[in-house]
C-alpha cells in the first residue's frame, strides 16, 4: 500500500506593496544636543565637527554633486559653508512613499543610538521646509566594495582578511547593541582614502528590544538573505536573528574574491525565483580550488544553512584567517 505524504507549502510569499501617496508632513525628533564629535576621528579626512549635531542645518550646506539615486531619494557630496568641510547629504523627498519615509526614520534611531568607528557618523538630522527629510553624514571618498570592485577587479586574500576584519568590528559592535544591520552587502560598505570600511545604510535594520525578539521579515536585499528569512519554517527555529548578517558577509566576500554574485554564474541577472531556489534548496556556495585553508574554513563558518551553526562576530574575530598579519596594501 502506497504511503503519499503531503507536501509541505513554504513560507515564500513577499509582501504586497504599500500604496504609494502623500504622506502629512510631521516635526522629526530634535538630535542629540550633546557633542558627537570624537577627537579620535579627527583624522577621517577632516570631515568631523567639533559642534553639536544640532548646530547644523539645511541652510548651512551647499550641493557640490550626486552621488547616488534610489528609495525615493537622493545622496549629495555638500559642502558645509561655515567650515569647507565636505560631507554626504541623504535626501528623502516629501512626497515619497511612506515606506521609504518610515525605513529613512528607521535609519535615524538607528544612527542616533551608535558611535563606532566602524559605522558611518552622522552629523545631523533635519526636515526641510518642502517636507524632504535630510541626514547629514560622514563623507566615504573612496565609495563602496562594490564601485572598487569594478574599478579595481578582485580582492586578493589578504585584502579580504582586512576587509572581514573591519566589517566584524562594525558588526560585533551593532550586535552587542542589539542592533541587527540586515542588508550586508558590498554597496552598503564603505570606504575612505584611508581605506576603512565603514557599515552604512540602516534602512531595513532592526533593533532587538528582547533577546527573543523575531527577526524573520522580508526587508533587505533578497540576493544577500540567509535561508531562514526565505523559510523560517524550515531554518529560522530558534535561531537568534544576528546570524543572517553573518551569512551575508560570507557571501560579500565571496563576490569580492571571485568577482561576481557566488550563487549564480558569472554574468546572470539574479531573479527573485532563482534566487529562493539556490538560497533554499542549493547548497552553500564553496570557493573554488587553490584558495587556503583558512579562508575556506572562514566561509564556511558563515556560510552554514542552519543558523545555530554559524560562528559569531567574536568568534571570527578569532578565526585563523583574521590573526593573519593585519598589514595591507591595496
């Protein structure tokens, strides 16, 4: 007699897209008033103020060029007139949608409760008289992974090592704050002449208010998503959240060393399907012969399916591959 077994229905479906519409302007939460500069910053390119955040305002810079577009809005290298110093201005237009507005003051809180120098500063945060939302940051003057990566071409192993170690850092930080970034990927790392890296973009994080909090939502890009935040009922039991940024570096490095996304062939345009179905069913992805040991044991400590398996931000702090020789040159 045969046994049919039902077929379990996976937890896939993406959420439906708010309705985008005007949204009333609404006062943002003053600053901090105390000082956020740090005298040990002083030396990142010049850019820190020795003033309150507070003491900054919309009027006080002027728009020197684009730097980037998207989510509804626009990121500026300014300049603050009172001092010549150079920052990155991201606007949120007013009559974005509401969903942009409300990840841009997620992205605030976020800023407002880190100071590491392992996490973009933010000098400021204002409400233009239009209803645009603005923040003020420390400018990254050598752009992205990402843009270097195209310039440049690959990362050697112990460019990888430097880069994995400051990322950790910016990591291990967030997390012992309670702060999950969840959109690790080489666009949101960046970088400055001194060649620190530095996490940005906290749009789509999540602060842990409880250690039991959930953390399996649909938010980030699903390209850089650990397994369990496609199907937390297969993978996502139990596990603590903090782990699928760890999957995620694991994948940026991987694309940093081999030149494109490691779950697909080099050179195909990733589709949400596609991606589900390497993420889910697939196997980790492995680097190719040739490579050491150590950054082969490294990645495959980030890059385990089941989250309770994958190392922490302290743990690889220690790993083999990071007590490398620290020095580099790029």
């Amino acid at each position: 007699m045969a046994v049919v077994r039902g077929r379990r229905q996976l937890n896939l479906r993406l959420p439906l897209p708010e309705i985008s519409e005007r949204r009333p302007r609404f006062p943002l939460p003053l600053p901090p008033s105390a000082a956020t500069s740090d005298t040990n910053h002083n030396s990142n390119n010049n850019n820190w103020l020795s003033a309150s955040s507070a003491d900054i305002s919309a009027a006080d810079v002027e728009k020197l060029n684009v730097l980037g577009h998207g989510n509804g809005g626009t990121v500026y290298k300014v300049r603050h007139k009172k001092t010549s110093l150079t920052y990155a201005l991201k606007l949120i237009h007013g009559d974005s949608d509401s969903t942009v507005r409300r990840q841009l003051l997620r992205e605030m809180e976020i800023l407002r409760r880190t100071d590491s120098p392992h996490v973009v500063h933010c000098h400021g945060m204002f409400e233009k008289p239009s209803g645009d939302i603005a923040i003020l940051m420390e400018y990254m003057d050598f752009g992205t992974l990402e843009t270097i990566l195209k310039a440049d071409g690959t990362f050697s192993e112990p460019k990888l090592a430097y880069v994995a170690r400051q990322v950790l850092n910016g990591l291990n930080y967030l997390h012992s704050h309670k702060i999950i970034h969840r959109d690790i990927k080489p666009s949101n790392l960046l970088v400055n002449r001194n060649m620190e890296i530095k996490i940005a973009d906290f749009g789509v994080s999540k602060i842990m208010c409880r250690t039991l909090d959930a953390c399996n939502s649909y938010v980030g890009t699903c390209a850089y998503m650990s397994p369990e935040r496609f199907d937390p009922e297969t993978y996502g039991g139990n596990y603590d959240g903090y782990a699928g940024d760890i999957w995620s570096l694991g994948l940026t490095l991987m694309e940093l060393y081999l030149g494109h996304f490691p779950l697909l062939p080099a050179g195909q345009r990733p589709d949400w399907a596609t991606l589900m179905c390497a993420i889910c069913f697939g196997e980790p992805p492995t680097l190719p012969d040739g490579v050491s040991e150590e950054f082969r044991s490294f990645i495959e400590c980030c890059l385990q399916k089941e989250s309770s398996k994958r190392w922490s931000t302290s743990q690889l702090l220690s790993h083999p591959f990071l007590c490398r020789d620290s020095r580099t040159e790029w």
